[in-house]
C-alpha cells in the first residue's frame, strides 16, 4: 500500500497505479502537505498538466506548494535559463526533443545547477510514467540523482511510444532503477458509484492481461455486456448507435464515451455523423483542419468556394458538396430552375469574387440548415473564429492565427461532455460513465487492441461497459 | 547572502572600480575623498530595499551626465528564495579559486546574482538583475520585493536613531514576526486616542473651526460642526510611531550616537536576518573601550563565514584590532589627461581622468606585523619608510621643527613615516606600501652595502629613495655635516645617551688614543671630523627615536643652512618630495564656491 507517508520519506521509487484507483488523488494529497519547498510535477501532455492543476485549484492547495508542467516544457525552461551549461540553444522553430533531454541532463551533472535545483524543489514526482521514452527516462534518472523523485505510471496503460524514442523496458529498467513502493488496489472511481463489482472485475481483467491471457466478457453480467458483432457493416453502425441511444434513453444525465478505431479517424467521424449528439474528441494537432485551411489562405471567389466545401464535408453532415458546387455554377450562369436556397444564395457572393466575409457568411447558412449537421463542432468552431479575426485584420495569417488558437486550446486542457466518441490515446485520462468499445477484436493486425488499449478503454466507465466484438473471449496478447 | 563583488562606474568621486570584498570584515581605509563612504554607499543603493533616495546631478562622476551611473552588486551564499530557478535567467557563477565571474555557475562555481542599479541623464533610478545573457535577449527582471528585503544590508550612519522606532528598513521592523497583531494593537489605541482626544476637545483651534464653517456655508459645500480629531492614518505601524524607551520612558533614539550604534549592531547579530552591515565611521562616538566592543560585536575577531560587513575608519585604534586581510586600501589619484590629439572645436577639453583602486590586503604575517607596528602610516596618503628608529627620530625632528617654526608640519602634508625595522625588512615594507597604491619613499643609510637589483626594483616599484652618500651611516653623515660649534650639542646629547664613558671610549678607540671626548668637545678641531664621524657611526650613538629626534629639532634643523650637503641634500630632497604630494597643497587655496 502506498500513501502519502511513503511518497514523502522515500528517496526514490515507482508507485504502480491501475486505473481509477486514485493515484491523481495520491498526487494531490502529497502537495496537500506543508513543505519547505515546492515539490516540481512533471507529466506528458499539456492537458495531463491542465487537469491536475484544475484539482489542485479545486483543492485549494496553496499554488506555491507545486510546480506542474509538462516534461519538455520544463525542460526548455531550465535550458533557456543555462544555455551554455546546457551546451544547447533553443531554436524554436526547429526543436529537436531528444537533444533538449540531453542538454537538460548535462545541467542535472553540472553542480552549481544541482544546488539551484534543490533551492527550487523539495521533490520531483512524475505522472504517466509508463509514457515515459527512453530519453526522458534518462533524463528523470539523472534529476533523481538531485531530488528525491517518486514516479507514478501503470506499465499496462502505456498506449503511447511511437516514432523513434522507444519507450523503456518497465520491468527491467523503470523498476531496475526506482525500487517498488507499492500498488494503488482500491479501485475508487468503481466503488464511489456503487460499481465495486465491476471495479473488482477490472483488477483482475488487468492481472490477465499482464499475463498475457484471455478474458471472458461474459463474467461481470451486471455492469459489462458483450455484444457480438454483426456481419454486415451497414447493421453494425446501426446496432452500436441504437446501443448508445438506449443508454442515454436510460440515463439522460450520464456521460458517455464511445471507443472508435485508434489508427483511422474516419470511421470515428463517420459514426459522429450517424449519431445525432455526439462529439467528436478531436486531437490536437487537428492535422485535417490546418490541411484544409492552407488550402484557403490567400483564396478568393470560386477556390476559397471549392477549399470551404472540401473542409465542411469533413466535419458536417449532408454537405452533398458537388451538388452544391453545381447548383452555384448554374444560378451563377443563370440556368436554374428552381429558386437558390439562402444557403446557395451565399455560396454564390462567394463565387462572385467574394472572401473571407462572405465565407463566414457562408458557413453561418451552412450551419443553420436543419437538413445538415455539425458533428465536429471544434474545427468548425475554430475555422469560424479564426477567419473572424482574419476579416478583422487582414494583417493577419489564417493559418498562424489558426495554429495560435490551436496551442491555446492544447493548454487549456480537455474537457468532454455529453457523448462523446475518440479513440483509446484520445480517451486515455479521460473518465465518464458508461463505455462502448465499437470493435475490440478487429483480426485486421493493425486496427486490433492490444492489451494496452483494452484495458484502457474498459476502465473508461464507471457504471457500465458495452463491448462490440466477433467472440465474447478476447484472446490474449 | 555575502557580497561577492562590486563595480561600481561613474559614481560620485568613482570613475570605475571593481572589487572582490572578502566574508567578514571589510574595512576600508584611504585619505579623505578616496570614494570609501562612496562604495558603502553604493552597496547600499543597489542592493537596498530604499527607494526615498533622490539622484542629482552631483552623483555623476564629474558631474557629467552624459555618463550613466552603473553599480552592480554580486551577491553570493544564496538563500532558497534566490538561489530558486525562477531567477534562472540571472544566476551567475563565482570562482572563489581565481576571483572570476562567469555568466553561468560552472559545475564547482557558487551560485552568484548580481543587482544592478542603473542612473541615466534622467535621474531616474533603475534597480534591475542583471545577466550577460538575460541583456542580450532583452529580459528584464527585478528582485521580488520581499527578496530585496531580505537582502537589505543594515546601514549605520552618523543617525542610527531610525533604528529605535518600528519603521521601515528599521531593524526592529525585520525582528518582528507578527507585525499584524501589532498593528491592530496600535490601531486600536489610535482609535481611543481619537475618542479621549475628542472628548477633551482642542483648545485653541475653536477659531479656526468657526472660520471653516462660515467660509463652507458661504461657499455652500456642505459641512456641518467640523470637529478637529486626531487621524488616525497618522498612527500606523511602519510609520516609527511605536518607539522603544527605557524606564524613565526616555525614547532609546536619544542615545548617544556610539551606544545606539552598538545597540543596533547587536540587535543584528541578534536576528541573523541580513547579513551585510554597513558603517561610517566605525569610531565615531565611542571611547576607545567601546570601539573594541563594536568591533567584537561585528564580528571582527571572530571568522563567521555567515556575515560581512563594510566599514570606513580613521582611526588607528581601530586598525590596531583588525587582521591585515581585513583592511581594503582605497585610493583616488587624480591623472592629467593627456593633451587631445586633434582639438575639435567646442569640445569641452577634458581636464583630468580620476583613476580609483581598491586593493585589499593578503592578510601575510608581514602585512599584519606592519599593520601592528606601523598603524598611522596606514592612515597617510604618503609613506616615508625610514630604515629604523634612528631615521624615523630626524623626521619626527624636522616635523617638531617646522610646526615650532610655524610653519605646515610634515604630517599636515598627508605624510607619515614607517619603521622599516632595518636592510632588508625595509624594502618589503616599502614594497607593500607601494603596491597597496601608497606614495612611498625610503629613507636609509649607505653603511651597509645593499643589492644593486634591489634598488632597481625599488624604483620599479614607484619608490623614491634618500640616502646618504659614500657610505655614511647616519651617524657619519650628522659629523660630517655638522658646522663646529655644533659638535658640542652632537656630543652632549649622545654622551646622555650612551654615558660619557663609552662615548670616550669610541674616541679613543677610532683615533688611536690621539683624541678623547674631553679634546673634541672642548677643543674642536676640524680633523677631529672623520674619527667623530667614525666613531659615532660604530657606536650607533643616535640609534633611536629620542636621541636622533633631539639631534634633528634641537641641533641640525636650527642650523640647517650651515649644515653640509651629505645631510642636507638628501633631506633636502624628501622634503621637496614631501611636498609635492597631491594632498599636499599650497596653503591658502581652498576658495569659497
């Protein structure tokens, strides 16, 4: 058992926390404690900080018990403020992440720093540590040998680690070096809503799973329910939406999160714009967007037309783009029949040499149509604000503007409502009350969960699980 | 938190100086006008928590603007609040090995900050961290308020009286831990004062109340039965209104500057809060006895590493207690220019460039026995270092002489002489003297044959040297000189000194029997000179203070224009030297402005 004591007379070590077994909470109460020192939090990703912040805030911890911030974020810090000890200047444009843990290490060997460093923290603890890369696992090795430093993670939660920063082995070298505390074993986020069954259920399904072993959905009947998937793809989409409908039919207050393919946001997308009220839980770089919005910069009239429709395909539904693209040339050419719509009526004034005031125009119309929907309201929100302050001052760049309010909304943290549906990385930190799991043994090897997503995305929901899958037995991994 | 290193530019009578202080004591000793109460308080604008000092031009090196005041203060042993990394832009690192600032802390370097107080043509005061790096990217950043009182040094000038009340910068004010009770205890009494004031009413302000009402009712701003009560704003807290008395309810801030000095001096060691004390004047206001307990108080024979302070003395008393590593020499010399090498026109032709140094001392044995033996010189613009006592007696002689004359005394010429305890020691000594920026010259005998190298390094050296010629020993040189019916006094005085007996006995010795001190004091003859010469040069007649001082002042100087060359020659030239101090003006110069 780890609590608070342990965290704070231990010099170094990992405290292994399943999830929803309060490990956020473990964080909280040991800043909640007095201390000479601030203790330095360091976590993943900006939403990670923004969350704990927003507890600690709701707590009422004294804001100069702690310093949260992101890994890399802090590591710029200390290295823009020693460029030379760090043997390493800060290019913003171009940073390369793996040489800024490098040069923060060589701060951490450097003596002077370390007695700065110790005058700062009292302590270092670091959040998600099983997304930790090799590199920053050097990196918080080295900042161990300076403060005493407790790391939290769950080795089964890793669903991260890509690219060319490998993740560290978490037997051999996370708990090589930080000696074992303890595990978190109490799931709370299952017992506080009178779920214990299932969180009980969960510690075990976890335990499988480590083993490498297979798990029946079939043995929680009260709070998991399997579904099986049907074959046919068009009854399948059905089936999941009806699925979510009745719960909310049930609980109309509750939230929901619906599991969508890790690897193709599409299908994700294509289930928002089948499921009238549901959120998409978009990423944050919003790769598609920007790629739609270089598409506009600089346009006028019938391409500025052409970039706005390509990009309301993707986040609207019943766009019926081409039809609208040939409607307008005709009205314009004066071969219509029919009267133009208010909607048409606005996408001609852009043909007719029109910009970024008439797009907004546009888009309004588009979204006021009661046979089209909005199912991706972020971008769309977003593209609407941005071109605002574009028409506002034409000094400006779409795409910077654009970009700008993208990295605000990356710091402000996320929040979901209602119904929402995303994908196990998107999710993952994320909790709501019931989960649907659309595919979980998809035989296709690179759109199948791995142990890791599984796991993931069943400890989404704290009242009750529905799984969509070919067996009710999930192989293991 | 210790001073590590100070620059100071264009500051006053400083043009640029940069200075290393040691922990510990500081003090720093120089003639009149070097700049030592300028550095302390320098010290004391750029890392104090004052903000009430006004800039004028008289604070610009020079008066000239156009050159901005720039002190920067290098501050070490950090406390957590500065050694935090939110400062990281401003940490610096301190060699202690080789006394060298670099812009970042290297891994054995001590973490250092440096405050820089920065005055332009505007007189507005800039307090600011500075940093290499943090100028190059335009960051600016200052202390955080309470980091900067936390820094505050405590300065003890000539009216330490603030420092009885609870005010701001008092020390009472940093004692005091639950200032907030306090204040409310205050509050509330103001607030009875006011009711017992009002219900005893004012006598003697009724008039004027009357004369308030009628104008208000005339002008018809309405303001009924104006009353006049005490404000309670008037009593605050900081506001020095809480003072300490003693059981006669006497207020503690009529003490004696001295005893308040000592109190609060105490008082500081007693929080242990800032660790940078500030004081002119060590000596003023206290007797010997006290002196010595001051500086005990600050620490002066104690080697804590926690506090540092800075001192200004002219006092021998005081030097005599302190270590050689304790005193700092500073020094202001003023240079001539060197004439523009194409006169622009309407330029203002710069008249002299002041050059600063501020050298403090190793603190090595010799130093220290120096320091000890030879304390006033220290106090001296100017140093005669004479190679013993006898030397030292012909100048006190010549000094004693010219003040009996009326005349300005060697002393008045900011000059004062060392014992230079005998070949070698001397050049040593000379040579401290000089490298801590002393004006030095040498007075020696020739008898004993000294190293040609060392007198060429002597010279190197900037040190003017006096001696007799063709070997006399001073004795020889006074026999020598000597016109005859001086020889008498010459005897009788070396005859109270030696007893007539040995006197008689070097005569007889060096002229083979032919003469005898009855012969030459009652019949003198001129070849009697040489054996005289000899023989007062073997038996070291004058070889002290007293004796060679009565030769000077009661023989050799009342007939000094009858005396011959090998004395006065040599005199002749370190009196000349003497006066050719820069501190040695002409008197009557000093015109009213």
């Amino acid at each position: 058992m780890s609590d608070v004591g342990t965290v704070l007379s231990a010099q170094r070590g990992v405290v292994e926390a399943p999830a929803g077994c309060g490990k956020t909470q473990l964080i909280v109460d040991v800043l909640t404690e007095p201390s000479e020192l601030p203790i330095l939090v360091l976590t993943h990703t900006s939403a990670g900080v923004a969350a704990l912040r927003n507890r600690l805030l709701a707590r009422g911890v004294p804001t100069n018990r702690y310093k949260v911030a992101t890994i890399d974020s802090w590591v710029m810090h200390a290295i823009g403020c020693y460029p030379q000890c760090a043997g390493y200047v800060v290019d913003p444009e171009n940073i390369n992440y793996i040489a800024t843990r490098e040069a923060a290490i060589r701060l951490c060997n450097n003596g002077a720093i370390n007695s700065i460093l110790r005058a700062s923290y009292g302590r270092l603890l670091v959040d998600e540590y099983q997304d930790c890369s090799v590199s920053q696992h050097a990196l918080i090795t080295a900042l161990s040998n300076v403060l005493p430093t407790i790391v939290f993670g769950d080795p089964l939660q890793a669903v991260f680690g890509f690219g060319r920063d490998l993740l560290p082995h978490w037997q051999n070298e996370v708990l090589g070096y930080f000696p074992h505390l303890g595990t978190l074993n109490i799931p709370w986020r299952w017992n506080n809503v009178g779920a214990g069954e299932l969180g009980a259920w969960l510690l075990q399904v976890r335990q499988l799973l480590l083993a490498g072993q297979s798990i029946d959905l079939r043995t929680c009947p009260n709070f998991v329910e399997w579904v099986p998937t049907p074959n046919n793809p068009a009854e399948l989409i059905q089936t999941q939406v009806n699925a979510q409908f009745a719960i909310s039919r049930q609980f109309p207050d509750d939230k929901v999160l619906i599991i969508g393919d890790s690897i193709n946001p599409d299908t994700r997308h294509t289930y928002a714009s089948r499921a009238r009220g549901v959120n998409v839980v978009e990423t944050v770089e919003l790769k598609d967007t920007i790629q739609h919005i270089r598409c506009m910069i600089g346009q006028a009239g019938v391409p500025l037309l052409v970039a706005i429709v390509n990009f309301l395909k993707g986040v609207m539904a019943n766009v019926n783009g081409d039809r609208l693209l040939t409607r307008t040339q005709s009205i314009l050419n004066g071969r219509n029949r029919t009267p133009p719509t208010f909607q048409e009526s606005a996408a001609v004034r852009i043909c007719q040499n029109g910009g970024y005031p008439e797009a907004l125009a546009f888009l309004e119309a588009m979204s006021q149509d009661r046979d089209r929907r909005v199912y991706r309201d972020v971008p769309f929100r977003m593209v609407v604000d941005a071109m605002n302050r574009v028409s506002a001052d034409p000094n400006l760049n779409l795409v910077e503007v654009f970009i700008s309010m993208r990295e605000q909304r990356r710091h402000s943290g996320r929040v979901v409502f209602g119904r929402s549906i995303g994908s196990t990385l998107l999710l993952k930190g994320l909790e709501a009350d019931h989960t649907i799991i659309l595919d979980a043994d998809n035989p296709a090897r690179k759109r199948g969960m791995n142990a890791n997503h599984l796991y993931v995305a069943l400890t989404r929901g704290a009242k009750s699980v529905k799984v969509f899958s070919r067996s009710p037995i999930l192989p293991g991994y | 938190m210790l001073v590590r290193h100070v620059e100071i530019r264009n500051f006053r009578g400083l043009r640029e100086i940069s200075w290393f202080p040691k922990q510990g004591v500081n003090c720093l000793i120089g003639p009149g006008d070097s700049g030592k109460s300028t550095i302390l308080d320098a010290i004391d604008l750029a890392m104090g928590a004052r903000r009430q000092y006004v800039f004028s031009d008289s604070d610009f090196h020079l008066y000239d603007i156009s050159k901005d005041i720039d002190i920067r203060v290098t501050v070490g042993q950090l406390s957590n609040n500065l050694m935090n990394i939110r400062y990281g832009h401003f940490h610096r690192g301190f060699n202690s090995t080789n006394t060298t600032i670099s812009d970042e802390p290297a891994t054995s370097d001590e973490v250092v900050l440096t405050l820089r107080l920065h005055v332009q043509d505007d007189l507005e005061p800039v307090w600011s961290l500075y940093s290499e790096r943090a100028e190059q990217n335009e960051e600016e950043r200052n202390l955080a308020w309470a980091h900067r009182q936390e820094i505050s040094p405590v300065r003890l000038g000539a009216y330490s009286a603030h420092h009885m009340a609870w005010g701001a910068n008092s020390i009472l004010n940093k004692m005091s831990t639950d200032k907030a009770r306090a204040a409310s205890a205050l509050a509330a009494a103001a607030r009875q004062a006011r009711d017992t004031f009002s219900e005893v009413g004012c006598e003697g302000v009724d008039d004027v109340l009357g004369k308030v009402n009628t104008v208000a009712q005339n002008l018809g701003v309405p303001t009924q039965q104006t009353q006049a009560l005490l404000d309670i704003r008037g009593v605050s807290f900081s506001g020095g209104a809480i003072a300490l008395h003693d059981n006669r309810n006497i207020p503690l801030k009529n003490l004696g500057t001295g005893s308040s000095r000592l109190l609060v001096t105490g008082l500081q060691n007693h929080t242990g809060t800032s660790s940078v004390t500030l004081i002119d004047e060590v000596e003023h206001g206290l007797e010997p006895y006290r002196i010595l307990r001051l500086l005990d108080e600050l620490g002066a024979k104690s080697d804590n590493a926690n506090t540092q302070v800075f001192m200004t003395t002219h006092s021998p008393i005081v030097l005599r207690e302190l270590k050689a590593d304790q005193l700092t020499i500073v020094r202001s010399i003023v240079m001539p220019a060197p004439p523009p090498q194409v006169a622009v026109e309407g330029e203002i032709p710069q008249q002299s460039i002041v050059l600063n140094t501020v050298i403090s001392l190793f603190g090595t044995q010799e130093e220290q026995k120096l320091l000890r033996t030879n304390t006033e010189a220290f106090l001296a613009p100017s140093v005669i270092v004479c190679e013993g006592k006898t030397e030292i007696g012909l100048m006190r002689g010549l000094d004693f002489n010219y003040t009996e004359c009326g005349h300005r005394g060697l002393i008045a010429h900011g000059c004062f002489w060392a014992d230079g305890n005998g070949d070698p020691s001397l050049f040593n000594r000379a040579k401290i003297f000089a490298s801590l920026g002393y004006r030095v010259a040498i007075l020696m005998d020739s008898d004993v044959r000294t190293v040609q190298i060392t007198l060429t390094e002597m010279q190197a050296s900037g040190v003017s040297i006096y001696r007799w010629p063709q070997n006399h020993s001073t004795e020889s040189a006074l026999f020598s000189s000597a016109p005859a019916h001086c020889i008498q006094p010459l005897l009788s005085i070396a005859c109270e000194w030696k007893s007539e007996d040995a006197i008689d006995y070097r005569i007889k010795e060096v002229s083979n029997n032919t003469y005898t001190l009855a012969l030459c004091r009652d019949q003198f003859q001129e070849e009697m000179r040489p054996f005289l010469a000899q023989a007062a040069g073997n038996g070291s007649w004058y070889k002290d203070m007293e004796p060679s001082e009565r030769v000077m002042r009661e023989v050799v100087a009342p007939n000094w224009g009858l005396c011959g060359e090998v004395l006065t020659q040599p005199l002749g030239n370190l009196i000349q030297w003497i006066r050719q101090a820069p501190t040695a003006q002409p008197e009557q110069q000093v015109q009213a402005q």
